[in-house]
C-alpha cells in the first residue's frame, strides 16, 4: 500500500533523477554526437548482406514494437492499479503476483538492460557501443559492475533508488517460483533466503510496493525522458557522427524527421 502524496513525492524524485542521467550522459558522451547515436538506437548489423546493404543502421523500430506491448501493459496496469480513487493504493495476493510478474520481466529484459547499459556507458565516457550484448545468465554481476556502479561512480541520484529496487533474488524467487504469502497475509516469504547471497527472509507488502514502483518508474520514466529528447532535437539538423566497430570505421550524419518521427541517417 501507498498513500497518494508518497505516490507523488516518489514519481518527482525518479524524474528528477532520470533527468539528471540523461543530463550526465549528454554531457559525458565520449565523442561528438555519440548521444545522439543513442538516441537514434544506432547499431551495427553483423548478419546483413554487405554487398546489398549497408550494416550500419538506425532507429531500430522493430525493437521498440516487439516490446510495446509490455509497456503499453505496464501504463495500463500503473493506471488502473495507482488511480488512487482512494486515498491508498489497494494490496492484494492477486495484484502482488501480478507485479512480481512485471517486476521479473522488467530485470529480465535485455532491451530495457541494454538501454540502461548504453546510457551507463555514456556518462563513463565510453565510445558508443554498437553491438551491445546483454548475457543471458549471471545478470546480476552483469548489471551491478556495467550499470548500477557506474551511477555510483558519478555520484547520480538514480544509484541509491536502483540499489534500493534491483535485487536478483526477487527475481529469482518469482521465476522458480520459491516465494509465498504468510499465513497472516502480510508478508512475501522468500524461500530462496541463503546468506550472504540472498539476504531476504521476507518483505511486508509495504515494502514490496517501493521496490516494485521504484522499478516501474524507472522504466517508465526513462521511455518518456528518452522520447522528448528526440523530439527536442533540433528540426532539419545534420549530426555529424563517428561510427566504429571492430575496426571499421565511417563518419556519418543523422537527423530526425518530426513529422515521420524517424530518423535519417547517411555516410559521408
């Protein structure tokens, strides 16, 4: 449960962080334009036919329309669930096993991993990765070393409340599913429990509810963040970009078409 003004002062401090990393990773980009490769979902194709097409490509559409349904649930449920016609919010074992779904999905997917990845890299002033790769096992090490402590370093709001929300073992519990209500209703066991790796006995649903709107907005948030900054590009600009990849090398030229909302790009 949640009340409405701690809805509220929450929602406000994630968008002020969010605003502060995109801020961070404009500011940091290692070369010229390399945000703008990211806003642009730039990369570098290594199946395609080379003597047909050209392996550097942008606005990778496809990406964003095979996971819009999960954001388009994730609103919805946000909406429906956090209306606050009431005061609080209201708890449940049906809407907790629901978010824990959510929850898992939202940690698991290597689209939302890779896009918290290529932001990490560009306030760590590293060189636009074109070929991004998320592992399939061992996320946890995966997110922590490339993602979460790379916030730490410099010091953005966004470390303390991802420390605060991404825990493995939350994960772990609902996708192998070792995790039930206790019998007065109250608490989420976790049976994967084992120290020191997985510390969590148990969460109030209280507690749950932080952890799992801390998630939620996090993602949220970072979509409209991402698509006003495209949308704040200026109309009709040219963006000169470097393009490297195992070896290769181009200079290139990216703009956005407002009306089409696409991006154009072309090599020099």
């Amino acid at each position: 449960m949640i009340r409405k003004n701690e809805f509220t002062k929450l929602r406000l401090e994630i968008k002020s962080a969010i605003d502060e990393l995109f801020e961070t990773a404009k500011k940091n980009e290692k070369n010229k334009n390399d945000y703008i490769l990211f806003l642009a979902k730039s990369f570098y194709d290594t199946e395609i036919d080379k003597t047909k097409f050209s392996p550097w490509q942008i606005d990778r559409a496809l990406d964003e329309l095979v996971d819009r349904h999960r954001v388009d649930f994730l609103i919805e449920y946000l909406n429906n669930q956090y209306n606050f016609q009431t005061e609080n919010s209201a708890d449940s074992k049906f809407t907790l096993s629901i978010e824990l779904m959510i929850y898992t999905h939202l940690w698991e997917s290597k689209h939302n991993l890779g896009n918290l990845t290529k932001i990490a890299n560009l306030c760590d002033s590293k060189p636009y990765d074109w070929n991004i790769q998320i592992p399939s096992d061992s996320k946890y090490k995966f997110v922590k070393n490339n993602i979460r402590e790379v916030f730490g370093k410099h010091q953005l709001k966004i470390y303390s409340i991802f420390k605060d929300c991404y825990k493995s073992q939350l994960r772990n519990a609902f996708a192998h599913s070792l995790y039930h209500f206790s019998l007065n209703g109250n608490n989420i066991v976790l049976e994967n429990h084992k120290e020191p790796e997985q510390p969590l006995k148990q969460l109030t649903f209280d507690e749950w509810t932080l952890i799992f709107l801390k998630s939620a907005l996090i993602q949220n948030l970072y979509h409209n963040k991402f698509s006003s900054e495209i949308e704040a590009l200026k109309k009709g600009k040219e963006y000169e970009v470097q393009m490297e990849f195992n070896g290769e090398k181009e200079i290139g030229f990216i703009s956005y078409d407002h009306n089409m909302k696409r991006f154009n790009g072309r090599i020099k």
